[in-house]
C-alpha cells in the first residue's frame, strides 16, 4: 500500500480518529513505574542473548579487566615489600642498587602491562557498544513499523523517538562500559582486600574497620538519592514536554500573543527542573567529602597502630615504612572504586529504566497479523463490501453501528458528514489498519482477516490532507510505493497530475532535494507530488481523505484535474466537503454518528433535498 499523507497518531488524519485510550500518567504526565531499578534481574537476564555475537570480544574484555585490576592492585603491594626490603638491607650495609632497579622496572613493566590491557579492553567494549547500538536500533526500527495503528493511537511520539535514541544509547553504555567498569570496581575491591590481609591481617582489620560506617551512609544516601534523581528525570521531562509543544504550536502561540505567558509557564517548570538537579547536586555533592574523611580516618587508624606496634618492639622500622607505605596506598585506592560504584548508581538505574522501555515496545505484538491460511490477493477487481460492521476505538464508545455498503469496481464513493460522524475510519479499515469487532469487509468477495497483509497493501493507496514527503529527491519521493519505478514512469505520471510543469521550473527538476517535509514547497506542489506517488503505485482502490482541503481555488483546479486522472477506472473513497470534489463522485455516502442516513448521486440527493 502507498500511504502518502501526514496527519494524527500514526500518520491517519480526520475528525473520528482514535483520540482516547493513552496510557495513565500521573499528575504531571510521567509514568512513575517505568523509572526503573537499579539492578532487575528479569531484565540483565532477556539482555544476555544481545550480546551473544559478541561472546568472544566479552570474554576478551573480561579478562582485559582483570588483568588491568592485577597489574594496578599488586602495585602497592610490591612497593610495600620492596620498600621493607630496601630500607632492611640498609640497615644491614647491603648494596641496594640492584634492589631498586628491579623494583622500579616490575613497576614500570606492571603498568605496561596495565596500559596494554585497558587499551584491547577499550577496543573490545568500543566494538560491542557501537554493535549493539546498531542491532537494537534496527530492531526497533523493524518492530515499529509493524506495529499497528493503536499502538500510535495510544503512545505519544516524542515518548516513542526515545526509546529508539536515549533509551538505547543509554542500554548501550551500560551493556558495554558500564557493566564492566562496575566489574572492574568490584574486582578492584576483591584485589585490594587480598593484598590488604597479605601484608597483615591486623593491619587489615584495622583499615577495613571504617567499612560499616560506610554501609550505612550509603544505604541512607541512596533512599535519598533514589528519590531526587527520579525527581529530575520527571522534571527534565516535563521541560521537554512543554518546550516540544511550544515549538511544535510556535504559529498557533504568535497568533495568540502567548509568547510572554508561555515564557512565564515555561520559567517556572525550568525552576522547578533547576530545584530538583540542585537537591540532587547537594546529595552528590555528600559522597566525596564523606569518603575523603573515611578514608583518612582509616589512615589515621593503620598510623596509630603502625606506630604503637613500633613503639613496643613488635614492628621494626623497615617493616613499619613497608607496611605504612602499602597500606595507605591502599586505603586511597579503596575508596576510589567505592565512590564510582555510588556514582554509577544513576547511570544503572537509568539503564534499566531505559531497559524495560525498550523491551515494553518489542513486547507489544502488533495487533493486526496475517491469518495461518491467509491467502494472496494477486488479480483484484476492487470490490469492497461492508457487511453490517460495528467498530470502536475505545470499548462502550462506538464509531460505525451497523455500517452496511456495497462498492462495485471502479465506483468513486464520496463520504459526507460532520466531524465525527465516522468518514475516516471507514477509510482507515479498508488497508486493515484496524480489525472491525461484528460484521464483515469483503474485498473480492474475500474476508479482509483472510488476506495477507502484504498483498493488500499493495492494491491500496492513501493520499491524506496532510501530503507528507521524506527527504531525498523528488523522484525518490514519487518512486516510493515502487522502487523499480522507470524515470520515464516518475515523468508521466507526474505530467498526468499537472506536476511536471513546476517541477521542470525547479533548478534542478526532478533531482531537487526536498527540506524536511517538503517544506521548500507549497502545499499544493507538495500534494501533487504525493498524487504522482500514488499513481505510479498504480493501485486498484485509492482513498483520498481531505486531499483539496489545504489548497488555494487556483491551485484546486490542478488538483482536481489529477483527481479526474487518477480516479479513473479505480475503485476509491474520497472524503472531502467541496462541492467540486465530490459531485462527480458515482454516489456520495452522508453518514451521522457512524450511520449512514442518505446515499446516492449527487443529483439524486439534490432531488430529494438531501446532503
């Protein structure tokens, strides 16, 4: 199906359209259960198979790791025991020279070692990051596009974009560097509590003694900062909400005079934004100076003691300098990995908000799927039958009640009514972009449910009021329902829609690049172009919703010349409140409240005093 237009959730336009049915949000329109954890096992577990093609670059990195944590961990270790080694052989008169060459060339040879490590630990995650973003960025393109009209009936769009940008860059960061840079703290940690009781266990006990007191202020600290970091996501979010909106709307808000008030709304929700970033700093702020002083106290402790095992004979001075010197690197280096854990709090559970985003959208089976015996439609007529359909958006809310029509092929069926009277959803079950809940549409003669989708689609073509055109050329954008499209097809159906005249007095003709949209155009060039498109589909039945509604009286009778075109020998349902549009239709259908309530031509409704 080429579907040309723009318009509402999902890209379907018109006054009947799905409009209820969002998700719940809370007051201020952010749903609160999809914050996240900080650690989910359900979720790290439906993750591992992503990186399943990276298995050996993972067991690559992994070990990376560790042997980065070795070469910095064991460092204090041996400059403790060399320093002891040293200053003894000394005191003994022995040449140390060769002492302190060995010693300074296992630490240099270490963090050789060391920078080898990080560097293939760096290119492996470096690989499996920009990997994974791509495998899941495509899958997400894939799955979206195949998910049905509700799903955009009922999410927001700035929501949806997202999950397939944030959302997966920050999984990307966590699968990748921050899962390993965790490991690599815990590892570091595990190392360092090793060398801490090799060198001595007393010593040990002493410097790990601080430990409890910070259990406990990070586990007072992290209730707090579970609470502000949400609080500035939800706020980040709804600055975003309303900055997207107010740019979105910026002609409907300078034709109102709005922009002071809107600056005045738009203050306070960025005051509000800058209060909850503030408490979050203040609570950020608590972690360093808090584990400065740990860690000096720690010191302090493993000082005192060094000391009055010295004092009374247990340690002598070598062994006092040694384990002084071990010692206190460690304890700096202790502290170091606890902080980057703390500090990586708000990334984890940012990732697994991100997480169970992501895994909500590749969770939603698409509504509308091919039956297991459904058929290919491959010669259609176009012969569509509704057969007493009821249909609803939203359950006790009923569009159609009974709709019951009979279109023989190549029949132009015009649909009439005020807003909400049912027009477009009538059109919007024709390609399947819902399923009717009683009754029956036949295409054929054959239950549309029986039909794959695929084949459907390409006997359908939609031009909506809103011509929606994508970037690229001209030629790509009439080229797009058929890629094998002939230039010498683009030309002619372009001249059989009046658009070749303006387009050969572009510059650079059918090689003109399009702006977003098409917003280099007008409107009615930009229709024609969607008019050609659908052509070159060459679709048996065409639906047409509002499709001269934008358009000047000038630019109209172009139009509707390529209407007269393309309605040719084609079964099509064209919806519109023109006179010009709509009076050489085969009948025109007046609907109210999903009924119809008059049929006929247009002279027959005229004698009857009807429409």
């Amino acid at each position: 199906m080429a579907y040309w237009g723009g318009g509402g959730a999902g890209g379907w336009s018109g006054g009947d359209g799905p409009g209820a049915g969002r998700r719940g949000r809370g007051a201020d329109g952010w749903d609160y259960d999809e914050l996240g954890k900080v650690y989910d096992a359900t979720l790290v577990k439906r993750l591992l198979p992503f990186m399943s093609p990276y298995k050996v670059r993972a067991v690559v990195a992994l070990i990376a790791v560790i042997v980065v944590s070795v070469a910095q961990y064991s460092q204090p270790y041996i400059m403790g025991r060399g320093v002891q080694h040293i200053i003894a052989s000394l005191r003994s008169g022995e040449d140390v020279s060769d002492d302190i060459r060995t010693l300074g060339m296992l630490l240099v040879g270490l963090a050789i070692v060391g920078f080898a490590a990080m560097y293939v630990q760096r290119r492996m995650t470096g690989y499996m990051g920009h990997g994974l973003l791509q495998h899941l960025r495509k899958l997400m393109f894939n799955h979206l596009n195949r998910l049905s009209m509700r799903f955009y009936d009922n999410e927001e769009v700035g929501r949806v974009m997202s999950r397939v940008t944030s959302d997966v860059v920050t999984l990307q960061e966590l699968m990748t560097s921050g899962a390993l840079n965790v490991l690599s703290d815990i590892v570091g940690l595990g190392l360092i509590v090793f060398f801490l009781f090799a060198l001595d266990v007393q010593l040990a006990l002493v410097s790990l003694a601080v430990v409890p007191l910070l259990i406990v202020f990070m586990a007072i600290w992290q209730g707090y900062a579970a609470r502000a970091f949400i609080r500035t996501r939800v706020a980040i979010a709804i600055v975003n909400s309303n900055l997207n909106e107010n740019v979105s709307g910026v002609r409907v808000v300078q034709s109102m005079g709005r922009e002071e008030e809107n600056l005045r709304h738009f203050g306070r929700l960025n005051n509000e934004n800058l209060d909850s970033n503030l408490r979050a700093a203040r609570l950020q702020a608590l972690v360093m100076p808090t584990v400065e002083i740990l860690s000096s106290l720690a010191s302090a402790l493993v000082l005192i003691v060094i000391g009055i095992r010295t004092f009374n004979g247990s340690l002598d001075a070598s062994e006092a300098v040694g384990f002084a010197t071990g010692f206190l690197l460690y304890i700096q280096r202790f502290f170091n990995p606890v902080r980057d854990i703390t500090l990586q709090y708000t990334q984890l559970q940012r990732a697994m908000a991100g997480a169970h985003r992501i895994f909500e959208v590749l969770d939603t089976v698409p509504e509308i799927q091919d039956a297991p015996n459904a058929i290919e439609l491959k010669d259609v007529e176009g012969r569509v039958d509704f057969n007493h359909v009821k249909f609803h958006y939203v359950e006790g809310s009923p569009v159609l009640k009974d709709f019951d029509l009979h279109v023989q092929p190549g029949e132009t069926i015009a649909l009439v009514g005020h807003t909400g009277a049912g027009k477009t959803s009538v059109t919007a079950l024709v390609p399947r972009f819902y399923d009717i809940q009683e009754g029956e549409l036949l295409i054929d003669g054959i239950d549309i449910k029986q039909i794959k989708l695929a084949s459907l689609t390409r006997h359908i073509s939609i031009v909506l009021q809103e011509p929606y055109l994508f970037s690229g050329t001209i030629a790509d954008n009439i080229r797009y329902g058929k890629l094998d499209a002939t230039d010498e097809e683009i030309h002619r159906a372009a001249e059989a829609v009046g658009a070749d005249d303006f387009i050969h007095r572009l510059e650079d003709g059918y090689d003109t690049v399009l702006h977003e949209r098409g917003q280099n155009l007008s409107v009615g060039q930009r229709q024609l172009i969607s008019f050609a498109r659908a052509l070159v589909a060459d679709p048996r039945i065409l639906i047409l919703d509002e499709a001269t509604a934008n358009v000047d009286t000038h630019t109209e009778k172009t139009i509707q010349r390529a209407l007269d075109v393309m309605l040719r020998d084609r079964t099509s349902f064209v919806i519109a409140h023109r006179l010009s549009t709509i009076r050489n239709a085969t009948r025109i259908v007046v609907m109210r409240e999903g009924e119809i309530v008059e049929i006929g031509s247009h002279d027959e409704l005229m004698a009857q005093d009807g429409i």
